[in-house]
C-alpha cells in the first residue's frame, strides 16, 4: 500500500468573501465597543430611577413647609460669608 503526497492547495479566498469577513469583523467590533460604552451609562441611568422611586418622600415636604419669611431648611441667626446682606 503507497500513499502519494501531494503539496496541497493553499486555501484562498475571493475578494467578496475576504470583504465579507472584514465587514463583519468590523460589525462585531462596533456592537462590542458600544456595549461597553453604553452599558455603564444604563446602569447609571437604572440605579437613578431606582432611586428617584425609593427615595423618601418625607423630606421634600418638610422642606416645601418652612416657615414664611425663611428660606427652606434654614433656621437661626446667619453667619458667615456674606451674613451681613441676611435679615
């Protein structure tokens, strides 16, 4: 039993399929790098509604029911920079 070796053919592409796969290359690259990209701002974007619905709600009330003629969640004598333009 012989077996004849033969140099086999070197694999070859058109110029369509070699385009093809640089094209879809390049697809897969761009939806990759904007998932990174945008990823981090949906989370950002989830965690603030997360917290807009669960925040208290006590403190914006108590904030809007200050006393006239005081501003909101100031009481007492002013002091510090600029005290003297305070009534």
């Amino acid at each position: 039993m012989s077996v004849q070796a033969s140099p086999s053919r070197p694999a070859t592409k058109s110029v369509g399929a070699a385009f093809v796969d640089i094209l879809l290359t390049l697809v897969v690259f761009v939806v990759v790098l904007l998932a990174f990209l945008i990823a981090p701002l949906v989370a950002l974007a989830v965690a603030y509604l997360a917290y807009v619905v669960i925040r208290p709600r006590g403190r914006k009330k108590a904030a809007a029911a200050a006393a006239p003629g005081t501003p909101a969640g100031r009481t007492g004598s002013a002091h510090g920079f600029g005290a003297g333009a305070s009534t």
